[in-house]
C-alpha cells in the first residue's frame, strides 16, 4: 500500500493530447509507484474548475490550432488559479500547444491571434511571419535532440509545430537545441523552464523518452508536499528507463 499520494490535473486531457502527450502521467505514475507514492488522476477540463491548492502536478499537454481556440477561450476563467499555481511553484508540464497557452498570445497557422492567459512571459508567432529570418513557411517537424544547460541532462523528443516561440525576461529554456528546431529554430532554444514549470515541444511524450527529467519533476512535486522525505535520494536507487 502506498503511503504517499499525489493530486495531478490533466488540464484539457480530452482535447489536448497531441501524440498521447498522457504518457507523461504514466511515466510519473511509474516511478511514483516503485517509491511508495500513489498517483490520483483528475481531468481537469472545460467548464471545470481548477483550485490550484488541490494539486501537486498538472500537464497541459498539446493540440493543434483547432482545439487551441477553444481552450483559450475557456482557460481565462482558470487563469487566476494556474497563476496562483505557478507562482507557489507548482510543477507543471505543458507541451506545445499547452506551452503556448500559458504565455501571452499565439498566431494561428491562418494568421489569427490567440490570445493566451499570459502567466509566462513567452509568446508565439506563425510560420509565415516575416520577422523570421529561417525556415519560413514550414512546420517544424522532425526528431529533436537538447541539453539542458543546468543539469547537462540531454532529452530526445519529436517536434511538430508550426508555431515560433520567443522566451521571456523571466524564461530559460529547458534546453539548447543539439539537433532540430525547438523554439522558433532561429535561437537554439527549446523549451521553458519558469519556477517549477517545463514547457517543451517534445511529444514522444518527453516523460516516457526521458526518464531523468521525469524523477526531476516527480521529486520537485514529492518534496513540496512532503519536504522531510529525500525524495531524490529514493528516486536515484530505481532505474531510469527510456520507453
Ligand atoms: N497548433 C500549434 C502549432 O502547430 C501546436 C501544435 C501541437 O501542439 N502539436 O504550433
């Protein structure tokens, strides 16, 4: 019997879940298990509220333009919350479509404007902007390879966005681009890192391809809710595996 237990929200898991960007919870899920920790899913969806001191973790997983706009328009009621949420360093993972939502706008393949709820300083333009000075009008598409710069972790994933992110003031990236376009395939970035939340454009999904990263993040929530236990420490003696 687990002794532990932590509380994830699958923000929009029914409408965005790019490349069964879920996985993420079931590598999560995984490890937790082997130490003890027992994993309470929550889809936390349109029209649902979501009460930022309930949670240990959330994932905001990607989707194409289409179900973008319908998020975004839902996700301005929950934009207190998830502010309230990240800024008590509440770990979050958002991929693509997700990560795009959270900073201040993203512009569509077609050329609209979607607003985000700007709790991350990032924004996002098109594939057709003329701002850009490479790889314009093409998708950004293909296996990706990165190393994050704090750790000297490398993460493998796959990207496909046609979407051109540009961090903030307060952003680093998850990491610098090896091989593949991240961000915007113009500044070696890819990625997010703000408090205790990762945003990537890997599907794969990032948490099954690499393991580390999903300890890291495991540990992070772990010790914020139980901070006497060395989470990192238990977390170490289990393998690291690459699904
Ligand atoms: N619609 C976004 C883009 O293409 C996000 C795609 C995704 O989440 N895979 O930029």
């Amino acid at each position: 019997m687990a002794n532990f237990e932590i509380s994830v929200a699958h923000l929009y898991g029914n409408l965005m879940n790019t490349y069964g960007d879920y996985g993420n919870i079931i590598a999560l899920t995984y490890y937790a298990k082997q130490i003890g920790v027992a994993v309470n899913y929550h889809l936390v969806s349109l029209g649902d509220d979501f009460d930022a001191d309930s949670f240990d973790f959330a994932l905001f997983g990607g989707g194409q333009d289409y179900e973008e706009t319908i998020v975004a328009k839902d996700l301005k009621n929950k934009a207190d919350q998830l502010r309230h949420y990240i800024e008590n360093d509440g770990p979050l993972l958002a991929v693509c479509g997700g990560f795009q939502l959270l900073g201040h706008y993203m512009v569509m393949a077609d050329g609209t404007r979607v607003d985000g709820i700007g709790v991350m300083d990032h924004y996002t333009i098109n594939m057709h902007e003329p701002k850009l000075t490479t790889l314009n009008n093409k998708r950004l598409t293909g296996n990706i390879v990165i190393k994050n710069n704090d750790t000297d972790e490398t993460y493998h994933g796959f990207e496909n966005h046609q979407g051109r992110t540009f961090l903030g003031k307060n952003e680093r990236a998850l990491g610098t681009v090896i091989s593949g376009n991240g961000n915007n395939g113009m500044d070696q970035t890819e990625g997010v890192i703000y408090r205790n939340v990762y945003g990537s454009y890997f599907h794969g999904p990032i948490f099954t391809r690499n393991g580390n990263l999903a300890k890291r993040v495991l540990a992070t929530a772990l010790s914020r809710k139980y901070p006497e236990v060395d989470w990192t420490e238990k977390l170490d003696q289990i393998e690291t595996e690459t699904f």
